[in-house]
C-alpha cells in the first residue's frame, strides 16, 4: 500500500517524554518505555491512539499504571492502536527484541561485538510502540544496562547523567537529551570500544568534548576524522553562524551499515569507511570523503535536528540543503573547480539515469511504498542542485540570510519544502513560485540553445528552449525556472563584457539568464565579431545543454574559457564526440590529432592546477557515454572508448612518462593539496601508461604497486593490474589480499577492483568472488563492493550479451532479500535501467525482473523497485 503525501494529517497525539529503558542480552534484549502522552489539540477526543511498531514482541502494557488486557487493544503486523485512551496519560511498553537475529540493520542491531541502531527513517518502531514519524518530537531519557565486561562503553543521545553497578557483573549508564526531537534520531551504542577524545572551543567559548568510538583494532584511524569535525565546526559557525548546542558530540564507527552515516543528535553512527582513515589503508578519495561525510552529519545538526521533517516526502529539506552544505564545506576546504566537476560527475552518472528511468521522481516524491527507497540521487543530489539554484538566484549574502531566517523561524518544528521556499523567497525578495517546480517535477529539462551573429548591427542573439521529457506519471511538464550562467568568448580567447539589448554598458562577462518560459530569446549587443559561446557555466542549472558546437569551438573553449568548469565540460564533449564516432563505427583520421592536440594543450598550459588536469584528461565515464544514445550497447562503448586510450596512449607516450615522473610527490606520503594533486595526477598518466603495451610501462605500474608507501598509489596500480591476467598482475592481487584479508575496508578494495576489471573474463571472476570464503552476504559493504560495484561500475561485463551478468544479480537479489531488504532494493536499481539498451538486452533484463517480481515473500522494498521498473512510462 502506497503512502500519499495528499493523505498527510497531524499527530493526533503528542509525546511530551519518553524514558527508555534497555536490557541488553546475548539471547534477547528487553525495552521498557515510558511515555507521557497528550491529544493534540483540535483532535477529536474519539481518535484512538495509534503506535507503529514491527517485528516486536510485546511483553507487557501499562495505561496509568494498569496492565491492560489483550482485549483492550489491537495488534497488527505494522503497530498497535488503543481504542480509548484520556486526554493526557502514562503509556508503559514492554518489548523483546533478538537484536543478534537482525540482519536488517534497521532498529537494534549487532555489528561485530557491539550493539547499535539505525532508526531513519522507521527503524524505531522495530525497538518500541511509538508513533515513528518526523513530526512527533519528544524530550528522550535512556538508560542502558548491560555486561560491564563485554560493553563497558554505553551511549546514547544527550548528556550521561547518571551510571551505576547492577547484579551480575552488569553495569548502567542514564543520558539524557535536552532537545526534543523525532524518534528517528535515537541512537544507542554498547560495547567495547576505544574513544579518541578532543574538545573544541566554540566562536562563544564553550568547551565541546569531540569523541571518536571504534573498535580496537581500528585505534589510530581516526585522527583525520577528528580534525574534519572540527573543520565542520569553525566552518559553520563561519559561514553561517551556527554553533553546536551539546556539550558533547560522540561519532561511532560500525563496520555494519546500510548506508553512509546517521545525524542522530549528539551521537552519530557512521559506517567505517566513512570515519577511518590512515595512508596506508585509505585513498586520497577516502580522505576526501571522511572529511565531506563528517561534515554531511554535522550540518545535519542545524538543517535535520534543529529543525526537521514534517513527513518523509520533505526528505529533501533536510538532505538536499545538507548535500549543499557539504558541497559548499568541500569547496572551501579544497579547489572549487575540481569539486564541481566531481558533484557534477556524479550527478550525471547517479542521478540523469534515474531521473530518464521508471523509478524516476521528484525531489519530493507524491507516493511512496517503502521510504528507504526513496533516498535516492533525485532526493539527495538533485535536491542539493536545486538549493544551489537558490544560491545562484538570490546571491551569496541573501542565500544564507535565508536560511539562518529559516532556522530561527522554524527552531524545534517539523516542516515542509513549501517553508523554506516561502523563508527564501521573502527573504531574497523575490518571486519563487514557478522555482517551485523543480520539487514537484521529476526528469531532466533539455535546454536547446541556437544562435544567430548580424554582423552589420554587431548583434548576437541566443534563442533558448527548453523541455523535459514524460515521467512516470507526468506525461506533461510546465517550464522550469533556470538560471543558465554564461558568457562569450570572443575569438582571441578573451572574455567579452556582455551587454543585453536595452541595458546600459556594463562589465560582467559572466551573467545569469533566467529561463522561465518554453521558449525565450536574449540578444546581446556591441560585438564586433561572432563569439562562440560559453554556457552553463559552473553548470548553473541540473539540465542537459545541447548546443551545437564545432569541433573547434570545443578545442577553443577548452583552452580559452575562464570558468574552468567550462573549460572541461568543453574537453569532455570533445572526448565524447570522438569515442561515440566510434561507437557508430565511423573512423576519422583527424579525431584522435584532435584529441591528442587538445591534450598536450592542457599539459602545456603555463597555469597547470595538476588535479584540474587530471580532471581534464580522464575520458569520460561508460555510463555517461550510454547517456548519450537512444540504446547503448555496453561492450561497444568499452571498446570504442578503450580503443581511444590505447590510441592516446600511444600517440601521447613520452608525454605520459614524463608526467609520471614529474608529478609523482617524492619522500613520503603527505596528505597535502600538492601532493595529493601530484598522485592524482601522475596515477592518470599511469593509466594511460598501462595501455601502451610497452614491457616498461607494465614493469612501472608492478614497479608502484609493490614500492608504494600509501594506498592510493598502491590501489591505482592494483586496478590496473586486475585488467591484466598475466603472473605478476595475479601475484599483486594475491599479495593484497594476503597483506589485507584482516582489514575489512581494504579486503573491500580486493573485491571491488576485481569486480570492476576491465579483463574480457571479469564476469567469471564476479562469479568465483561471490563463491569466495571473505564474501558475505550479511555485510553492505561487501555487498556494495562486489555486487554494486560489479553492476553499477562495470557495465561492459554486466551487460554481457549472453545475459548471466543480470541473472547473478537477480539471484543475490533473491538472497539478499531475505536478508537486508533495503539494501536487496538498491542492488536491483541497475535492472530498472533497461530501457536505455538494444532489444536483445532490454528482453533478458526484464525477463530477470519478472522474475524477482514472482518470487514468494518479496519485501515490500525490492517489490517496489521491480514492479516499477516493469511499468510503462
Ligand atoms: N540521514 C542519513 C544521511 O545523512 C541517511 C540515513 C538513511 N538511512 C536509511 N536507512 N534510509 O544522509
Ligand atoms: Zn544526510
């Protein structure tokens, strides 16, 4: 049954207190709640009071004080509802939980010797009867007993009170949390773990105690996490003037995890990858993502804790502004430019897909069966796109004005989408009612843009369409407001000042055109010759441009444009032109000169930024290839696009070695923008190196693999190497697992890096991954790094044209499911995405979702991914 955001009704109830009590066992754990309860007002004094529950033993309740009887109420599979009840009284719950059985990992849960929870977005009612849901926020006390041998460490959100000794070796811990909130930021944490302690002085002065908690065997990882929070901190207090309001902010690292990280106030849990950190097991990549996640969760304090969601559809109120606010963080802790390439990247190989897919949506869904699959790339990404159009719209100072109004305003309540739309539009003065389209309209809008140069009145004239294309239930759209950043580059390569028809002389050479119509024109005056244009700069607005440029006109922009983002979307088109010719089979002569030319060019540039050219000189992703045909054919987009590495390889060979060797940081590992920029880029060079054919070049990439001090270089090698099957590829692959098989992060990167091989027989080595002994089904990361991995990364051998690449999955999805459906849910995601290949293909994989469709017992969230994928559009 499917959830409507239209059937939304207010809490008839409000919690005022709840005071939990945890018994935490090896066979079984006992929860005892006590909540203060009260009929909102308004409500009907005949509304039963409802409380969610699930996959929960109830032991006993109490209403005032008095048992009630099982005649007194109604128990269901999804919760508990109590036909009458007073306008104020006491409710006591009993319930039994088997948190070792729970593979789910939502709720209370086990993960290596510890227990933990995960409660957003409705793991809650898998602890206790509540009412779980963002809108009812409630003061929580909670107190944890348990083995003190076993689990000496005990948390839970706000301040410990009070601690004790019980019997049997037992001990307790109370916390209390001073800011009421929904039940989908309780946290619990219980075992024996070691704790990084910092503090942090606040912009006001107040000492906040920071502590890490992870395993022993992770001690000494997280110190690069620690100064990432306090980065977030000064950051935030900087930028937008908000300071943390506990006196202390414990994370905790739990190998376990179904997705990155949880905001639970005060208290964060977090999957290890995201938290730990040391060279000789973590990429610059992973450092870079400790320190955005990090930074994601913190933020989340204010925009999610402080104020929240009035229902799961306003998901993106939280995670959308929150994406923003991480990007934003990541922007100012390293280079805007390369962050932008990179957000944009991934919003095209993540998000596009999804958005041109059955499971397509809005970035506030209407509808839902199961809210776990709707934290999507749409919700998250495409979300934080559309605040960065706000920011683009208003301007910096009036966008964050907007938002600290929106915190104060709405401190302590659950809200909508519609509230900060309202707060930002008031607040920048501006009309944003249209603007409000991109939350309820789902696909990506199409911009085709013409131009026209009359020479005799130095006019230039852009005429701009725009469009999106049906969605599942929105045959129809209506324009979107758009801000398309852009400016004109004259033919020496110098910025042009732009001057629209009717406007006074002005300076900027960077404007933001507003699109707010299916069709508009802007004229532009005082040229003296016909510019080539540069569009989407910044890539202002989440949309497809389509204007048709030359050749040249890429190769020109590349070199000239002053928005690097720009510069390289120009390069990257360049590079797509060249490999889908390609695809279709045509062979120019001139292609790979041009290529190679515009190449050189980026490495001769006086001003060279080492990791903006490394942006710039990697071809452009499979997926988004596939992107860019009406049916894509996986293997011939591999080879085609292999095919253009081997040739630029070969043709830039020389280039390629002494790149290598220049930017390649020398002594040891630092973790320092040079030198991360450095890796970055001489592990490109490498890459192309290894696609020379040359003995040296495959002794050099041996060469790095087995010299590096740091796992970046050591990993970049090794995914080279697992493209290879010769001995010493095989002897390096043996020798990480041997030197890694204890840490499970890097015995991730074993999997992964195979799964994701460019060897012809890299379906076979998925299939014996799966059968092997450090494969297990139970853990997400495992599952994320061979089966995701394997799906989402590497199309060519998933896409196999006999088919077994979808039949694997789909049978580990039938397994999984039965396991972890939410994360069964998400490794189905790639099936929904049939549309966009040839027949053959389109047959087999719909064939694979039927299937799963049939299975008996389907949970509710993979049932939802297949049934949709198979709708018509
Ligand atoms: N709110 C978390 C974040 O920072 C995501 C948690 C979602 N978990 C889930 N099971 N749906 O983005
Ligand atoms: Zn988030």
């Amino acid at each position: 049954a499917a959830v409507k955001l239209s059937d939304y009704t207010p809490p008839a109830f409000r919690v005022e207190h709840i005071d939990l009590y945890f018994s935490l066992g090896e066979e079984y754990t006992r929860v005892r709640s006590r909540m203060r309860l009260c009929r909102a007002e308004g409500t009907d004094p005949h509304t039963p009071l409802h409380l969610d529950g699930e996959a929960l033993e109830l032991e006993a309740l109490y209403l005032d004080g008095q048992a009630l009887a099982i005649d007194d109420y109604l128990l269901t599979r999804q919760g508990l509802t109590i036909e009458r009840v007073p306008d104020r009284f006491e409710l006591e719950v009993h319930t039994l939980l088997r948190p070792q059985d729970n593979t789910a990992l939502s709720g209370l849960y086990r993960s290596g010797g510890m227990f933990c929870t995960q409660c957003e977005a409705e793991g809650f009612r898998r602890i206790t009867y509540y009412p779980d849901r963002p809108d009812v926020l409630s003061r929580f006390t909670t107190t944890i007993e348990a083995d003190r041998e076993r689990y000496p460490v005990l948390l839970s959100n706000g301040n410990a009170v009070d601690r004790g000794e019980s019997e049997g070796g037992r001990h307790w811990v109370r916390w209390d949390d001073p800011w009421p909130k929904p039940s989908y930021l309780f946290a619990l944490v219980a075992g024996d773990l070691h704790c990084h302690r910092d503090r942090y002085r606040t912009a006001s002065g107040r000492d906040v105690q920071l502590a890490f908690y992870v395993e022993h065997a992770n001690a000494g990882r997280t110190g690069h996490a620690m100064e990432s929070l306090k980065r977030a901190m000064r950051w935030d207090e900087e930028t937008y003037g908000l300071e943390y309001d506990l006196d202390i902010y414990m994370v905790v690292a739990v190998g376990d995890f179904n997705m990155g990280a949880m905001e639970n106030k005060g208290l964060n849990i977090f999957n290890t990858q995201y938290v730990l950190a040391s060279p000789e097991t973590a990429t610059d990549a992973d450092f870079e993502a400790v320190e955005a996640v990090i930074g994601h969760e913190y933020f989340h304090n204010y925009t999610g804790n402080r104020v929240t969601c009035r229902d799961w559809f306003q998901l993106s109120l939280k995670e959308g502004l929150t994406v923003f606010r991480e990007q934003q963080f990541s922007e100012a802790m390293g280079s805007p430019a390369v962050q932008r390439i990179q957000q944009v990247r991934l919003l095209r190989s993540a998000q596009f897909p999804e958005d041109a897919s059955p499971m397509a949506h809005p970035v506030r869904p209407d509808a839902y069966v199961e809210i776990n699959n709707f934290y999507t790339a749409t919700v998250y990404i495409k979300g934080a796109e559309v605040i960065r159009m706000y920011h683009t719209l208003l301007g910096d100072g009036a966008f964050r004005n907007g938002v600290r109004r929106y915190l104060e305003r709405f401190d302590g309540q659950a809200v909508t989408i519609e509230d900060f739309l309202q707060t930002m539009a008031e607040t920048g003065g501006r009309d944003l009612t249209q603007f409000g389209r991109w939350y309820t309209q789902a696909g990506t809008p199409r911009l085709r843009v013409r131009d026209a140069f009359d020479a005799d009145a130095g006019r230039y004239t852009l005429r701009v369409v725009q469009e999106c294309p049906p969605t599942p239930g929105q045959p129809a759209k209506q324009p979107f407001h758009i801000p398309l950043a852009m400016g004109l580059v004259g033919r020496d390569g110098q910025a042009l000042p732009l001057r629209l028809a009717g406007e006074p002389e002005g300076q900027a050479t960077t404007r933001v055109l507003e699109l707010t119509r299916s069709e508009q024109a802007f004229v532009f005056e005082g040229l003296a010759e016909r510019p080539v244009p540069s569009l989407l700069r910044g890539f202002s607005a989440p949309v497809i441009l389509d204007y048709d440029y030359s050749d040249d006109d890429l190769a020109f922009l590349l070199t000239h444009d002053s928005d690097a983002f720009a510069r390289w979307e120009a390069g990257q088109q360049l590079a797509v032109r060249v490999i889908l010719r390609r695809v279709h089979g045509e062979r120019r002569e001139e292609d790979l000169d041009k290529l190679r030319r515009a190449f050189a060019g980026v490495l001769e540039h006086p001003g060279l930024d080492a990791s903006l050219a490394a942006e710039a000189l990697a071809l452009p992703q499979e997926t988004y290839l596939a992107q860019q045909l009406e049916q894509a054919d996986p293997v011939a987009i591999r080879a085609a696009r292999e095919g253009v590495r081997a040739e630029l390889a070969g043709a830039l060979a020389a280039t390629w070695r002494t790149v290598y060797s220049r930017y390649r940081p020398q002594g040891p590992w630092r973790l320092e923008p040079a030198a991360i920029a450095g890796r970055r880029l001489a592990n490109l060079a490498l890459g192309y190196l290894a696609a020379t054919g040359a003995a040296e070049d495959d002794e050099r990439v041996e060469r790095q693999y087995h010299q590096a001090d740091n796992m970046t270089d050591s990993l970049a090698a090794l995914s080279l190497l697992a493209d290879r099957d010769d001995a010493a590829a095989q002897a390096a692959l043996d020798d990480f697992h041997q030197r890694w098989r204890h840490v499970p992060l890097v015995l991730d990167k074993w999997f992964r890096v195979q799964a994701m091989s460019r060897h012809p027989g890299a379906l076979a080595r998925v299939q014996s991954l799966l059968r092997h002994p450090d494969f297990d089904l139970h853990n997400p990361n495992r599952v994320r790094s061979v089966i995701g991995a394997f799906a989402q990364g590497n199309p060519a051998a998933f896409h196999d044209s006999s088919g077994e690449g979808y039949r694997l999955l789909a049978d580990h999805i039938l397994r999984l499911d039965t396991l972890n459906p939410q994360v069964a849910a998400r490794m189905a995601l790639p099936l929904s995405k049939w549309q966009r290949y040839d027949l053959p293909r389109q047959q087999i994989m719909k064939t694979e979702l039927q299937r799963i469709a049939e299975a008996p017992s389907l949970s509710n969230d993979v049932y939802e991914v297949v049934s949709r994928s198979l709708e018509n559009i």
